[in-house]
C-alpha cells in the first residue's frame, strides 16, 4: 500500500533549501501528464478510487488506485504497471469502447528526491501542477497494517521538518474540477 501526504507549497525556493537540509537527495526532474478515466457505472469520487494513464517523457503506465483508509495521511492500495511503447493511446481507445470516458489530463513538472528516514525509504516530491502552483507529496510504501501508524507518524514529521503546515487532502484532480472555469 502507498501512504502519502500532499501539502501546499508557498515557496518552492524555500522548500528546495529545506530538502537539502533534511538530507533529501534530488533524483531527476520528469514531465508528467496524468490522464484520468471515469468509470461508465461507477463513481469513483464515491468510492474513493482512481483509474489513470500516467505519460512520464514518453513511458507509460496504468495505476488503479483504491478506496483510502481512515487518518490523516492518505493510505490506499495501489496498482501500477508498465504499457508497452507507445500503445497508451490504443488502451485509451479500448477503455471509450468500454464506456470509460476521459475525466480529465493533469500536467506537472515534478522533481523527486529521496530521504533515507529512521532506516526507511521515503520519496518526496516537488510538483508544479499546471494552473494550481506548487505542492510537496511525502510518500512511502507500507507492506502490511502493521507500518500504518509509523508511515504516518514518519510523513507528518517529514513535513515538518520541511516547514510544510498546509496539508492538501484533495487529489490534483478534484482541485482541477473544484477550479471555478474561466
């Protein structure tokens, strides 16, 4: 399972200093568009579930994200598989022929870094979502219930030492949609 927490950033600047000063290890920048899919009979916005072709400088993937568990930090199952070169377009037309419609594309330049934390594996991430500024999402994976209260603990002291408080419980795609239109 994936335990995550998305905060708002006011200073991106601030926040890179803050990185380097916890130890975060800066790994690489990627271009990502998020295409997220509605399902023909099911809302996902009701059962907490999420369905997306991710491009990351042209690699694709599929990711199945299931419903959240209670708490503060955002824990959830979650699937994720390579697509073959090139084929994102071709699953995209079999998924409309199944009645799955295009919710909406996400686009965010995001930096990762990753934190060695108390003998755990943490990866932050520095996100510029287009139209909706700059967020940091801590994120470590859990194997098993038994790690869900120290991720927990282990992420939101993570975002203090980074001087983050606003904490951001909404998707980038529910932020998009709540967006009044232009």
């Amino acid at each position: 399972m994936e335990a995550e927490c998305k905060f708002r950033v006011t200073d991106a600047v601030e926040t890179r200093i803050h990185l380097g000063r916890i130890g975060a290890v800066f790994q690489k920048i990627e271009k990502q568009c998020d295409t997220y899919l509605k399902h023909p009979s099911r809302d996902f916005r009701v059962t907490n579930e999420a369905l997306r072709i991710r491009e990351i400088d042209g690699n694709s993937f599929i990711t199945y994200k299931g419903p959240k568990l209670a708490g503060p930090i955002k824990i959830r199952p979650e699937i994720e598989l390579p697509m073959v070169a090139g084929t994102a377009g071709d699953w995209r037309k079999i998924w409309e022929h199944l009645g799955f419609v295009v919710a909406l594309d996400v686009y965010k330049i995001r930096e990762v870094y990753n934190l060695a934390y108390s003998g755990r594996f943490v990866t932050i991430t520095l996100d510029h979502v287009e139209t909706l500024g700059y967020f940091v999402e801590i994120e470590r994976i859990i194997f098993g219930e038994s790690e869900i209260q120290q991720a927990q603990e282990d992420i939101q002291f993570i975002g203090r030492l980074l001087e983050l408080t606003e904490i951001e419980s909404r998707s980038y795609l529910g932020l998009l949609l709540s967006k009044p239109s232009a």
